[in-house]
C-alpha cells in the first residue's frame, strides 16, 4: 500500500464531529474540567506530563503480529467456534491429544519422501505452539467430511491402482479447509501428502484455518500409519485450502488473515519426472483455478504440462451401501458405507480414464481397485470439463517469490494478509479487527 493510501485509508476512519456533537462534547469536558478542578487543584494551570511514547499508526503482516502478539490479537476474549467438535479422531480414541504438540503433528504430516518435504508448509500446524489456542483446539468432523474422505478413497483405492505410472501426475485438492484435509487422509494410503496452509487462525479470521486444524488433529494419527506404508514411487498430492481467498470486505469485523497457496514451479515438478497436474475443484461451479494459481498454471501450460480440472461432485456416491471391517483403536468394527464412483456407477467409473488419458489406464489393474464389474464401460451423465490456464488479470498478476523456499510459492499483493494497528514505544496498543469503527485493545502478554 502506498503512503498515500495508507494516509486516506486512516484519514476515513475518523469522521469530522457535527457542530451539535462538537458542542456536547465541549459541555462535557468542561464538566470533567470542573469536577477535577474542585478535587485536586487547577491541573490546567500547568503543562502536563506525556503519560508515553506517542502513538502511530501502521498497516503490518498479520501473520507476524500474531506470533509477536498473540494468534487471537485485538480478540483476546471471543470464543473460536469449532463446528462438528468430537472427543475422538478417526481411530476413534484420544491419540488426538498427542497431535496438540506441534512438533509431533508435524511430524505425522511431513511426507514420508525426503523429496517432497520442501512442500509441506507448517504454519498452520505451529500455531498450536501458543498454548491458548491449543487448548480450544480439538478433532472436528462432520458428514461433510466424511463425503470428501469417500472421494478420496475413490481416487486412492480404485482409480490410482489402475493408473499406469500414476506418479507423473500431481494431484492439487483444492477444497475448503476441513474437506481437503479430508480428501487427503481418503488419499493417505496411496499417495504422498504435502500440506500447504499458510496461516494461523483468529477468531474473527476471514479464513476458519482452525477448521482446517480440527480436521488436522481428527486424521493425524490415520495419516502418520498409512505414510508409513507408501512405496517411494507413490504419485504426491498437494493439499491446498480452498477458503485461502476468502473475500475481506470489513475491517471493523473481520481479520485478514488471506494467505497466497504454494506450489512448486515447472522446473521443479518435471525434474521429479511430473509431467501433468490433476486440479480437484469442489464442484462445476469452480470451473477454473483460484486466482493465485493462474500465473503459475499458465507456467505449466508454456512448459508442456498438461492441467485438467477435476470437480470432486463427479465422484458420485452409489446407489447401494456395503459393508466393510475397519480397525480402530478399540478393536475392528463393522460399518455400512457407500461407495463413490466416477458418475455414480461401476460401469462409468473407468470412463475416467477417457476423460483424463494422462492417467493411462491398464484394464489387468482393475482387479487391484476392488471393483467388481464386467461389461461395457458407459459414458456418465456429464461432459469431461474443457479447460485449459488461460492468462487473466487478477491481484496476483506478476507477483513472484524470489528465492524464499526455494522458488515454491508467488508473492502476495500489496495490502493483502495485512492488518491496521497502533503501536507506542515499539508495543501494540490497538489493533483494527472488530472495533466498530476504531481500535480494539492490544496485546497485554
């Protein structure tokens, strides 16, 4: 932001006074002046002594003035709703409760593969170093969740297992938070997981990242056994949240806490032998990549990789339920789920890979995916859609990360991520997220 916006952006957050307000205000401070008068003397006959350093106003990172200040600045007293918050993770105990140390979280989530650990961003997952946010935090799942996780085993248990060389393809889910994290542990046992939330949460954030993070501490422990077991040659999904734009309309009530995805650059990728790139989109209404991923997927598209999207709502669940035995940590239980298929049946399942011919299939691999079907493979009920990055002028245009991890990521814009505050003497003394209009309180430590 430039100095001169900076200036009319803090010139409108004071109104001039009417000429009424002016005058009660005058009466009332001359009634102040009179009371103080009478109890302690005339103070105004004398100059009076700064109380402090004066008070100026900038515009900072949020990021870093939650880890100076407090991840819940300017809302020390606000509650973090946790929609669908449980007292067990998937195992169906309390192995949650280890996870609240970020250290041994990100341990569960780092890729198992040195090569793609560079890819996995921690931020969101060292917020919990700050104990009062750890101690609101816990496992959040819902049917939403469930719905994602369904999908995701789709990709990992029958369409990946079918794939020849499935590891030239990187797979991008693009999903809000809590339901990427769920299409990922659904993806856990058969590819490779790079997490790249890139934010901390507030309770009034303009993105929910600590939904996210519940969903985190829900799956940590199903993620860390099912990493354990990949092959190094497993293909690498990157797990993006989807809510990282979230639009910032006020900030009198919400806190900006936007953050720019990242993902690596051509180079990169096709020197690990990653030759196309699998965008899952929420449905067909994302018919195109977030705007912070458009300069970076035309860079694919110059250097001859192939990008198709993939909306997840073509993942469609079955008419018939099936039983299966899952192990938890109280023993194996039986459970009735539904399966979910590429249009909704066995016999459009394998229709994928016409659609999508980077993934090439090999028909003796369908034993291998666990689905019994023969006969004729049908088209389902809905077109492959027709996409391909096309440069358009966003926020983002133009913006690149120097060197900063290694060339992984764009820059963000100017006033994107960033928040209004005072500060005196080097210490935050107001912060602009939820003060109707002006300052809330600072930090106190």
């Amino acid at each position: 932001m430039s100095e001169t916006n900076e200036k009319e952006t803090f010139a409108s957050w004071w109104q001039p006074l009417t000429r009424r307000e002016f005058a009660g205000g005058t009466l009332a401070v001359a009634a102040v002046a009179a009371v103080a008068t009478t109890q302690a003397g005339c103070c105004l006959c004398s100059p009076s002594k700064p109380e402090g350093p004066p008070e100026s106003e900038s515009v900072e990172d949020s990021l870093s003035l939650q880890k100076a200040n407090g991840w819940n600045i300017g809302q020390e007293d606000k509650a973090l709703v946790l929609p669908g918050l449980t007292d067990a993770d998937s195992k169906g105990g309390q192995g949650w409760r280890t996870y609240l140390s970020p250290d041994a979280l990100v341990a569960a989530l780092t890729p198992a593969a040195a090569e793609f650990q560079p890819y996995f961003v921690p931020t969101l997952v060292q917020a919990l170093g700050q104990a009062t946010l750890a101690t609101k935090m816990g496992p959040t799942y819902d049917e939403s969740m469930k719905e994602a996780y369904a999908r995701g085993e789709s990709i990992g248990k029958t369409l990946l297992p079918a794939t020849e060389k499935a590891n030239t393809t990187l797979i991008v889910v693009d999903l809000p938070g809590r339901l990427a994290v769920a299409m990922g542990a659904g993806l856990a046992e058969t590819a490779h997981l790079a997490f790249t939330f890139d934010n901390w949460p507030h309770p009034i954030g303009v993105v929910k990242s600590h939904e996210a993070l519940g969903a985190l501490l829900y799956y940590a422990g199903e993620i860390s056994e099912k990493k354990a077991k990949l092959g190094a040659d497993a293909p690498l999904a990157m797990i993006l949240d989807g809510s990282r734009l979230s639009p910032f309309t006020n900030p009198d009530t919400q806190f900006d806490n936007r953050y720019v995805a990242k993902l690596p650059e051509p180079g990169q990728l096709k020197a690990k032998g990653i030759k196309n790139i699998l965008y899952v989109t929420p449905d067909r209404t994302q018919e195109r990549e977030l705007d912070d991923l458009n300069d970076l997927f035309v860079d694919y598209k110059k250097a001859d990789m192939q990008v198709a999207v993939m909306p997840a709502a073509d993942l469609q669940r079955s008419a018939e339920p099936e039983k299966r035995t899952i192990q938890t940590d109280a023993g194996p239980r039986e459970v009735v789920e539904y399966r979910y298929y590429y249009g909704g049946y066995p016999h459009t399942h394998f229709y994928f890979f016409t659609y999508y011919p980077f993934w090439v299939y090999r028909p003796a691999y369908m034993m291998r995916t666990g689905i019994i079907y023969r006969g004729a493979m049908r088209p389902p009920m809905f077109a492959r859609p027709m996409y391909s990055p096309v440069a358009r002028p966003t926020a983002f245009s133009g913006y690149r990360m120097a060197a900063a991890r290694g060339g992984v990521g764009r820059a963000r814009p100017s006033g994107f991520g960033r928040t209004s505050v005072r500060t005196s003497g080097g210490r935050v003394t107001g912060v602009r997220a939820g003060g109707s209009g002006s300052f809330g309180r600072g930090y106190s430590g």
